[in-house]
C-alpha cells in the first residue's frame, strides 16, 4: 500500500521532517517514490510548512493513504479529501 507520511530528518532535539510518499513496507526513514514537501513542527522560519498541493492531489487520486499526522499538515495546506 502507498503511504504519504512523515519522514523525519535534522539533528537531535531539532526535528524536521519531509511529507514523503512511500510504500508503506519501507522504514521511517527508509526510501521514498516521491517528495511532496517539509514541515518543521518547532515553527522556527517563517515558511515551516511548504507542500505541493497539486502533487498531493495526485497521489490521493492514485489512491495513496495519508497518515494522520500527515493528513492534519495536508489540510492546513489546502489539500482536500474525499
């Protein structure tokens, strides 16, 4: 199955991580089929949340399944669901 998830890189006590779309067998952190943006969860830029919609909205077509966290930071960015 295709996940869109996060995937956490940065160092210790600073996380950021990118929304990924991935097969939901490969590890957190593992490879991904395709980038679709970041998320910084501490805020500390100004664009902390940047997501191509359009590619989002393409792979929810292809019948991908967000993860909720994932899902959460899609619909602040616009990204509708079925």
């Amino acid at each position: 199955m295709v996940k869109i998830r996060l995937s956490r890189f940065g160092s210790a006590h600073n996380p950021h991580y990118r929304i990924v779309v991935t097969d939901s067998r490969r590890p957190r952190d593992g490879g991904y089929i395709e980038n679709l943006g970041h998320y910084d969860p501490r805020k500390t830029s100004e664009n902390y949340v940047k997501v191509n919609t359009e590619r989002a909205d393409y792979w929810l077509a292809q019948g991908a399944q967000p993860t909720a966290t994932a899902k959460r930071v899609l619909k602040s960015q616009g990204v509708k669901f079925a």
